[in-house]
C-alpha cells in the first residue's frame, strides 16, 4: 500500500513532441492517498489508459516523476513497483488450471506452497470458482476468465496498488454489479489503493470514494461523486456525469445576473466582470418548467424515464434538458423555465468560476 | 422454415466433380489398375491380384527406403520446428526491419526446387563449390558423392534452408495475435522469459505450429527434386528416398506393376500418418478446453 505521487507528469507518443497538442498525457502533479479508491473517468481516448500505464511501469513517460511513498520510481521495472493490473479483457493462461492461475503470481515469487494453497482457497471463494479449480481455463466463459484475472490481482496480500484498466467491459450486466461491490468489500477489508479505469460514470460514482474525471490528455476534476454532481469543475465533467448531462448555454454575466437572448436571471451570487466564453451550466435536475417566470423555450418532447420525465426543449437554438418528478404535471401552458439560483455554475473558456466569496 | 427439396440442384457439384474426377480419380485409379496386373509387353495385361503389393511388403528395398525416409523426415522436423520458433522469436515485431526479416524469411520458400537442388550441388562440390572448397582447406573430409554422411548433411541442411522460414513464418503470425495485455500481465505476474515462453507464446502459436508440422512432414516425405538433383540417391542407395526409389523403379526399369503397388502403399502411409498425427493434435486441443 502506497501514496502514489504524480510529479510533473506527462507523457507523448511521439518521440519528440512538438507543442502541447502532441502530449497524450498533459503536464499534471497529482497525490493519489494510501488507500484510496479511485476511479478514472474520461471518454475513450482521453489518456487515461496511458495513465494508468505509466503508474504500473508499462510506460515510462516522456517526462516528470511517479512516486510511491515518496520513492522515486519513474524508471523502475513493473516487477519492482509491486503493483497488480487487472485488464480490459481477460488475461488467462489457458493452458493451466484455474488454481495454477490464481496462484501463478504468488510461485513466480517463490512463496511456500502451503501459503499459495491458502491464499488460493481464500480468493477462489471470493470469486466464486471454488469448485472449478481444476478446470483448465481453456474453454471458460468470458466472465470466468475475467473473474480469474481479477483473482490473480488481488492474490498478493502485499501489492502497492490495485489497477484496473476497465475491467469490466466483457461481464454480464447483473456480474457487474456483483463483481464491483466484491471490490468495494475487497476495498474495505484490505485497504489497497485502487485506481479503476472506466468510461461507465455509473461504474466510477459506485466504485470509488473519489472519481479523477480526465479530458483531452488532462486531469479536469478530482472529487468525490458529490462535488461532480453539484460543482463540475469543467463543462466536461458536467456533460460527462449525469444523464442527461448538464445544460450549457452561452450568456452575459453581470455582477449577479446573467442575461441570454434579451432574458435575465438570478445568479445567486456576484461574479467579476469576465471576458473569453462566457457560459452557465445547470443540471436538469435544477432547472423547472413554468408557465409564468423564466426564459421562454419551446417543448420538443417529454421522455418518461419510469421514476422521473426528460423534458427536452429548445431556447434560441440550444437545447435544454429538464429533469421532472413523475407526478408533476406538464400542461401546455408551461413554456418557461427556471433555475435554481442555489446551482447555476459559470464557465469562462469551459472552466468553472468562482462567485465572489467562494473561496477559490 | 420449409426447406425446398430440388434434385435439380446436384447439377451445381457436376462441374466439381468433373474436375476432381480428372485431376485425382481418374489418374489414381489407372494406377490402381496397374498395380493388380502385370504384363509382358505389346500392351498386354494379366490379371495378378495383390501380387504386386505382397512382393513389395516383403521386399527389403522398400522397407529400406522408407526407413530412410523416415528417418530423413524426422531429422528435418526436430532442427525445423524449434529453429523457426527460435527465429520468429527474434524477429522484430514492427517497423522497417520487421518487413525486410519478412521479405528475407520468404526469399528461400519462392525459390524453385530444381534450383534449390543445383545450388547446393554446386556449392557443395569439392572441385568448384564455395562450400567444399572451403571445408576441403579447412581439412574437413567432405565429399557428398562418396560418403553417406556428407550426402546426408548436406540434404538436411539444404532442406533445413529452404523450409526451415514456413516454420519462422507461421511462427511469428501466431506470434503476432497474442495481445500486449498477455505480455503486460505477465510482467506484472513476475513470469520469467521462459514462462512466458511455455505459457503464453507456446499455447498461442500451437495451432500454426500444429500445421507447420503437418505441412513440413508431409512436404519432406514426398520430397523427391532436391536430393535428386544432388545426390540423385547416392552413394549407392544411402540417400534413396522413397520417392526416388519409386522413380527408379516406375521409370528406370519400368516395373510398372510393383511401382503402382508402392505408390498406392506410399499414398496410404502419407494418408495414415497425417490423419493420426492430426487426430492427436486435435484431441490435445480438446483436452486442453
């Protein structure tokens, strides 16, 4: 178990980048807590797979440091950094049994048998393959194997760290969700720090006590599903987390008001005057249709997700998501809507901005 | 759903079967029927029944070059299949190098037997080859025309240049479709370069492997061009292959009635030993699942 240190990180593909666009991984110093369970949020190809690598020593980044407990380890081989990887798709070696598969990691660094046998047993049973043993993993299903990889991870009691590159991916919905709260236990009872790769915001908000949400090579937002939910840091994550995601509309921000399309509105709290794009960002959740106060929008449709309605409509061009309750009532009359001042968020250049009296 | 029943639709094969009845049937069967008849000339045949294949059953010559045979078979597959595996293991995996090794492994495969055969006869003669001339002033004895075991070596290496690249090459493509996760994981795991080697590279490539293998013993027990060109059997019978044996035979004394036998014998020898050394590789698969 380890505090894992980013210093300074980024890494490039190419062998000599030329400015920031050629960076996968832009310039970024990170503390990841002894402990923590983290997951790694960003839509495909954000970087967060290169990331990864580079903390299990499978890459070594163009430039910057990684640290474990304060230990330099940039250029230590992945043997050395004791860290356990579990990956996007199953890796199994087929021609052994599922026992030798399991306890593969644990013989490779010439551990007792009778330890390997324990520790075998213990995590047979977590994954649920106790009686299939002595099967060879040829011929598994794809969740079989993929329960077996995850098995050969947690089978070091001592690793540094848990990584998981979507793990996921190829399980059966309902082992999904089985396999995720085994972690969590796994999380709770072990302590290990875990950093989990996903693309799946329902899997990261579960998983992990913070979500690392990652856009175009960067890190934009560390927090805890909370914070992302009712601050996103960047138009990114308010897009990315929630469903539907936040709406984004460009506006004139003056003092506490915000005025778009010769409408105006209460902002809850003073801004500085700003130039670049200006924007404010609600979540659905926090917008409500009425018939009398508000911008004017037009009704597209209303989509009944079974515990709540998706309102969609449209105001001067940009669309704009609602979130209502089930029981509430849409009349045709309401043709306005409003939002709640208490979670309008402002976006200059896509990256929120702090009222007037908000500690930065 | 109601399948339509329409005999029409044989029609379809009749060209298929006009084909293979021309190309393999046809061929086949007159040499079946050479081989139950024997004749004094003047386009006269006799009935003889399985005489021909009785006499060559208990004939020593044939038993002979068939130990011969496998033997040479043999030889070819046990330095073949490891040095090719040794090869694509090496080879690099990407990049401008990876297409010249590439170019450079087929360059052997497109050569033509004949040709094979002449190289080497050249290069191996003591008098003018670059190869005899050399061992000859290194004062290595060499001379494939006068020792067996010269004769020998020089058509297995021979052999072992031509075909050893089909190994390398099926070797590196069943290399080349295991994903960077399994060498990944396997860091991860702490697996040494032989493990890696027994439980990821090996288990991955056994399918091609498996081909490989059926594809070189059934080539180099067929073999007939090359070591004719060379050595054309010799010294003496020690490097009669099964092939050259029947070519004396069918076309030198003109035996055409044993030589129909043994080639049918031969045949089913090559058809027995492929179908069971396939069967045991597919059922190790099985097994494996």
């Amino acid at each position: 178990m380890a505090k894992i240190t980013l210093d300074n990180l980024a890494h490039s593909y190419l062998p000599h980048p030329r400015g920031e666009e050629d960076f996968a991984l832009k310039q970024m110093t990170h503390d990841w807590d002894d402990g923590g369970a983290y997951a790694l949020l960003g839509s495909s190809g954000c970087g967060k797979s290169t990331l990864l690598n580079i903390i299990s020593g499978l890459l070594i980044p163009s430039q910057g440091r990684v640290l474990f407990d304060g230990q330099d380890v940039t250029h230590a081989p992945t043997a050395e950094r004791n860290i356990a990887q579990v990956f996007q798709f199953p890796v199994v070696y087929d021609t052994m049994t599922v026992r030798d598969n399991l306890a593969f990691p644990l013989r490779n660094r010439g551990r007792d048998e009778a330890y390997v046998a324990e520790r075998v047993q213990e995590i047979a049973r977590m994954i649920g393959m106790e009686d299939q043993l002595r099967r060879k993993c040829s011929g598994l299903t794809a969740d079989a194997k993929q329960k077996i990889s995850l098995g050969r991870g947690m089978v070091r009691k001592d690793v540094n760290a848990l990584l998981f590159d979507e793990p996921l991916t190829v399980i059966d919905p309902h082992m999904k969700w089985e396999l995720r709260t085994q972690l969590k236990k796994l999380h709770h009872d072990f302590g290990h720090t875990m950093i989990y790769v996903t693309h799946d915001q329902t899997e990261a908000l579960t998983f992990a006590d913070k979500v690392v949400v990652m856009y175009d090579g960067r890190v934009v937002q560390i927090g805890t599903p909370e914070e992302l939910f009712e601050r996103p840091e960047h138009t990114f994550v308010g897009y990315f987390i929630g469903s539907p995601g936040m709406n984004v509309i460009p506006a004139k921000v003056e003092g506490n008001r915000a005025y778009i399309n010769g409408s105006d509105f209460d902002l809850g709290a003073g801004y500085r005057a700003m130039d670049g794009k200006v924007e404010i960002g609600v979540r659905p959740e926090f917008a409500r249709l009425s018939a009398t106060e508000g911008l004017p929008v037009k009704l597209r449709r209303v989509e009944d997700a079974g515990r709540h309605k998706i309102i969609r409509a449209e105001f001067f061009g940009h669309d704009i998501n609602i979130v209502a309750h089930e029981d509430e009532s849409i009349g045709p009359d309401m043709t306005r809507v409003r939002f709640d001042p208490a979670h309008v968020n402002v976006y200059r250049d896509d990256w929120r901005v702090a009222p007037e009296g908000e500690a930065a | 759903m109601n399948k339509t029943v329409n005999h029409k639709a044989w029609f379809l094969v009749l060209p298929v079967l006009v084909l293979v009845a021309f190309s393999a049937v046809i061929p086949l069967m007159t040499v079946v029927n050479y081989s139950v008849q024997d004749t004094f000339g003047n386009n006269q045949f006799f009935w003889a029944g399985l005489e021909w294949f009785d006499e060559m059953l208990h004939s020593d010559r044939m038993w002979n070059a068939l130990g011969r045979q496998l033997m040479f078979s043999g030889i070819i597959l046990a330095i073949e299949v490891p040095l090719g595996i040794f090869v694509a293991l090496n080879m690099p995996k990407s990049g401008f190098w990876a297409s010249f090794c590439l170019v450079l492994m087929s360059l052997p495969l497109l050569i033509p037997w004949n040709v094979v055969g002449t190289i080497w006869q050249v290069f191996g003669r003591v008098d003018i080859g670059l190869l005899g001339r050399t061992l000859e002033n290194l004062g290595i004895d060499y001379n494939y025309t006068q020792s067996p075991l010269a004769a020998w070596i020089t058509i297995v290496v021979m052999d072992v240049w031509h075909w050893t690249s089909l190994v390398a090459l099926l070797a590196y493509a069943g290399l080349k479709s295991i994903p960077d996760a399994y060498y990944q994981a396997a860091k991860i795991d702490q697996a040494s370069r032989w493990k890696v080697f027994r439980y990821i590279e090996l288990p991955k490539m056994a399918g091609v492997l498996m081909i490989a293998i059926l594809l070189r013993f059934m080539d180099s027990f067929m073999i007939y061009t090359e070591p004719f060109v060379v050595t054309g059997g010799g010294p003496g019978n020690a490097t009669t292959l099964l092939s050259i044996d029947l070519v004396k035979m069918a076309l030198g004394q003109f035996d055409l009635g044993p030589a129909a036998a043994f080639s049918i014998m031969y045949f089913l020898v090559i058809l027995l030993i492929s179908w069971v050394f396939y069967t045991v590789m597919t059922n190790l698969d099985k097994k494996g699942m």
